[in-house]
C-alpha cells in the first residue's frame, strides 16, 4: 500500500457516518447490502449516504455492483489488511527483542 492510499483509507473512516457505514456492510459481508438498506438501518437520508458512499468507494474501502436495478455496496475488507499491514510494516525496525520492553511499546 502506497501512503497516498493509506491516508485517503484514514481520511475516510475519520468520519463518524463513514465509519458506521463501513462497520455495517462488514457485518453484512459477503453479500453486501443495497443503498436503500444501508440508509434504513442508519438513518441516512440518500443524498448524504451517497456523498459518503462515494467517499469509502474513493478511498478503496467499498466496492459497489449493480444487481438488476440495485447498487449492492460491500466493505472491502482486503483493503483494510492491507491498511494495517501497512501501520504495522516498521514495526520492531529498530531492532531488539520485544520481550525485554513494556508492553505498551511491543508490536
């Protein structure tokens, strides 16, 4: 994962409907859910679900598919791994066993 993409990911999900969204269709992987759907189960009238849709999907975190009539989102939970393998990638780069430090400061 490139930086560019890791802060547009955290940009993303910095948000709080942004992250409620993504927390939801994780729960409805791998089937993923409809706008229509997504919006009753949060509260989200369409026009700002759509802004936020756009923005997970632009970021890399959705993909959407349309099913018929239906645009079916789901969370791109790959794209997450790659997230925090990406935060954790230096981690212990400095050397030395873990064992021997806090664990607040162990990777």
């Amino acid at each position: 994962m490139e930086k560019t993409d890791a802060i547009a990911a955290l940009a993303a999900l910095a948000q709080e409907s942004r992250l409620d969204i993504f927390r939801t269709l994780v729960e409805y992987q791998p089937a993923g859910l409809p706008v229509g759907r997504i919006g009753e189960l949060l509260g989200l009238p369409g026009a700002t679900l759509s802004f936020h849709l756009a923005q997970l999907k632009q970021a890399g975190l959705v993909r959407v598919e349309r099913q018929g009539r239906s645009m079916i989102y789901t969370a791109d939970v790959d794209a997450v791994d790659r997230l925090a393998a990406y935060l954790q990638e230096n981690c212990c780069a400095l050397g030395g066993s873990t064992a021997r430090r806090p664990a607040a400061e162990r990777c």
